[in-house]
C-alpha cells in the first residue's frame, strides 16, 4: 500500500477554495479524503455535524485542547475556534489515502513544518479584494459584520502566501482547479 500524504489547502474565504475542491473531487482521479475538523461556531444552514464539521460547544472544545487531541488548532476568528483532530489525519494516513485538510493559514503552515515533506501546502489567491467582497456578499449566508471581518483577515491572509509550497490564482475556475490536479499529480 502507497503512503498517503497530507495535502493542505488555505486561502481567504471568498477566494474559491471550496468550489476548487469541489470540482477537484468531481474530477474523481485525485485521491482524496478529507478531514473534519472541529470549531465552536454554529453551524449555517445546510451544514452536518461530522460531516461539514464536528461542531462543539466552547466548553467541549477546551476540553479536546486540554485532552491533546488537536494537532494544531486556531481562533480563526474573535471567539471562533477551528482545530485539526489528530484522530482523523491518523485514521486517514493509516488507511493509505491522501488526507486533504481545509485550514488557515497559520494552522495550515503548522501542519506543514509537524509533517514536513509528508505535507503540500497549497495556497488558494483569490484574484483581488473588490472580487472577493463581491463573492462575499453574493453568498448571502452572512451578517455584514462578519463579511468586513473576514476581509481584513483576507488582507492579513495573503502576506502569508509566499510561505506556502505552491500558490495558485483562482481567476478562473477551471484553469485553476486543473493548475491544483497537476501540482496534486506531481
Ligand atoms: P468557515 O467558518 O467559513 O467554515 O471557516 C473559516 C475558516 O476556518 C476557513 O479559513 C477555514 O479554512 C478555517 N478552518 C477550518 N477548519 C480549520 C482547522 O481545523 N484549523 C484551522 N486552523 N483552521 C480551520
């Protein structure tokens, strides 16, 4: 059995990340299996405990932290914490499957510098801030506040790119996702 390896995506939200995974698991020849990870945010409509995330109480999430079962987690957010379960990459490395893991930046260059040559780190530009607001603000799933929060972090987000293994610009969708297939392949 081949060894899978962890592959990291990041990118400030709006930038397409998603849709790029998304499409990059439509494309069925990437081996593939994701992460789920754990936050204290609520969950938005449509969204699955253990499915989207493992969605936990504050309480409930210190509790991981202090249990050690977080390989590395983050305040993404003012009060909103997302953490890498160690119980999910183990589970998905020992079965032979690539782990894909959908983390921000500092947690994902963490997960980068624990794994080393094991993990590639994928950084996802969104094509510029007007673009990303606009993308934002079309998904309607947010109060305005939280959309002016996530684009100065997306400002904040972007000075970390060049840390990254490879960074790839999502001006447009399908030349993106089959740019992430070649260097996923490679
Ligand atoms: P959202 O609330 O839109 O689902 O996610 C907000 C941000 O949290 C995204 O940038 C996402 O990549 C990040 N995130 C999700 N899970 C984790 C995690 O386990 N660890 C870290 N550090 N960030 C995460």
């Amino acid at each position: 059995m081949t060894e899978g390896r962890i592959i990291i995506f990041s990118a400030p939200s709006g930038s397409g990340k998603s849709t790029i995974i998304n499409a990059l698991r439509e494309r069925g020849d990437i081996d593939m299996q994701f992460s789920v990870s754990a936050t204290n945010r609520p969950p938005r409509d449509g969204e699955t405990d253990g499915v989207h995330y493992y969605f936990l109480s504050t309480p409930d999430f210190e509790a991981r932290i202090a249990a050690g079962d977080f390989v590395e987690y983050e305040e993404v957010y003012p009060g909103r914490f997302y953490g890498t379960l160690r119980s999910e990459i183990d589970r998905i490395l020992a079965s032979g499957h690539n782990c894909v893991l959908d983390i921000d930046v500092k947690g994902a260059l963490n997960v980068k510098r624990l794994y080393g040559d094991r993990a590639l780190s994928i950084f996802i530009m969104p094509p510029g801030i007007d673009e990303l607001r606009r993308r934002l603000e079309g998904r309607g799933t947010e109060e305005q506040e939280w959309i002016e929060k996530r684009l100065a972090k997306a400002q904040w987000e972007m000075d970390f790119a060049p840390q990254f293994d490879r960074q790839v610009v999502n001006d447009d969708l399908t030349r993106a996702v089959a740019e992430v297939a070649a260097i996923i392949k490679d």
